[in-house]
C-alpha cells in the first residue's frame, strides 16, 4: 500500500472523511500498514489497545473464547470497514475480543491517542463517530434479539437475505463471506445444524448452494420463514 493508498483508505471512511485534508495527511503519516497473512491474529482479548484499524482488503474476524475455548464470533470485519475504535473511550484500553484475518489481508492501524485528539478540534467528526457507534449497538442488539428470540432456520433465512445488496431478486447470487463453521458461531449454531438447514432451505426448492455460493431462487418464499 502507497502513501496514496493509505490516505485513500482513510478518506473513504466516515471517521475520517470529514476532516480537513491536512488534518487527515498528518493521522496518515502516524498510522501504520498491517499485512496479514490467513489464520495470522492481530490482536487478543485482553492486549493493550492502543491504536485501531479499518480495513483495507480482506476479511477480519472478531470473537471471544469462554473458559472452555469455545468461540463465539462476534463480527466480520470487511473492507472500508472499521473496528476497535470504541476502545479508546474506555477507562481499561483492552482489546474486548480477538481479532484474526480469515485471509490475507491489509489494514491501517490509527494511533487511538493521536485520533482522540483531532475529536477535540472537529465537532463534525465527532458526531459520525457517535452516530457510527450508535449504528452498531443498534445491530448488536438486533443480534441479541435475534439470537435469543428467533429459531434457527429463521435466523439463518435473515442472514442469507442480508448478505444480498438492495432489493433481491430470483436468481440473485449471495456469497458467504467466511467458512460456514464461521458463519455458524457468528449465528450461534453448530456447524451441522447451520449445514441441516442449509439442505432444507435446498430441498424445498428456495435456495441451491454450491460451496459458499447461495443462490436465492424463491426470495419471497424466504421472506415468509422470518
């Protein structure tokens, strides 16, 4: 990634977009490139949070591990996105959760300090911060709802519908952006049950899979399983 790459990167997220181009060049010249190779961790649960990241290409996973080791995957972090920059608010800066790349890929890493500062100086930015962090506790506890309230079939049926781009259509293709056995904990499910309905949904003719390719042939019979 170039210098130009990197401010880019920066400049096509809404953390940063608001800022005055000087502003945003000189977080540019503190932040730091992050390759990582497949499987490679990034960080763990409990590791001094002092900077965070968005995504440049790739694919991030964040989950928590109980005393077990038994994972639950929080999120998936994609490109343009970014994570952990709710952190730098907390009174303990530690990494809440693992993060580990489920394929190659690059980030941008912010010093967390550094951005606090520039919050000082720029209301604007501020308030997309909070309307950011808003937005995902809002989807958190969509989650928790749906996780707690809703069978699994419907869940699985949500999630299929949402990995589709704006209004679906017969025949629209969605791709499942990890291994399903990730996807699975993502959902709170075990792989074989996330597969059972996977061969149901396939069997009653609304869905055809072929790998981590979905096909959404009946989306209105879909619809009616939620």
């Amino acid at each position: 990634m170039t210098d130009q790459d990197l401010r880019a990167t920066l400049g096509n997220n809404a953390l940063f977009s608001s800022l005055d181009e000087s502003v945003r060049d000189d977080l540019a010249e503190r932040s730091r490139r992050i390759a990582l190779r497949a499987g490679e961790i990034l960080f763990h649960a409990g590791d001094a949070a002092e900077q965070f990241f968005v995504v440049e290409s790739g694919l991030i996973k964040l989950s928590r591990s109980n005393p077990d080791g038994q994972e639950k995957v929080i999120h998936l972090v994609r490109p343009r996105e970014s994570f952990a920059e709710a952190v730098m608010f907390m009174d303990a800066k530690r990494f809440p959760v693992t993060a580990e790349a489920l394929e190659t890929s690059r980030l941008v890493g912010i010093p967390s300090d550094d951005y606090r500062n520039v919050l000082k100086d720029s209301p604007d930015t501020c308030m997309r911060l909070l309307a950011d962090l808003s937005m995902r506790l809002r989807s958190r506890l969509d989650d928790i709802d749906q996780l707690t309230l809703q069978q699994s079939r419907p869940r699985v049926v949500r999630y299929l519908l949402a990995q589709a781009s704006g209004q679906v259509h017969a025949g629209d293709e969605v791709q499942l952006p990890a291994p399903k056995h990730v996807v699975a904990s993502r959902l709170s499910m075990t792989p074989e049950t996330l597969s059972r309905i996977l061969h149901e949904l396939g069997a009653g003719g609304l869905i055809r899979v072929e790998r981590r390719r979905v096909t959404l042939i009946d989306p209105e019979g879909l619809r009616a399983l939620t």
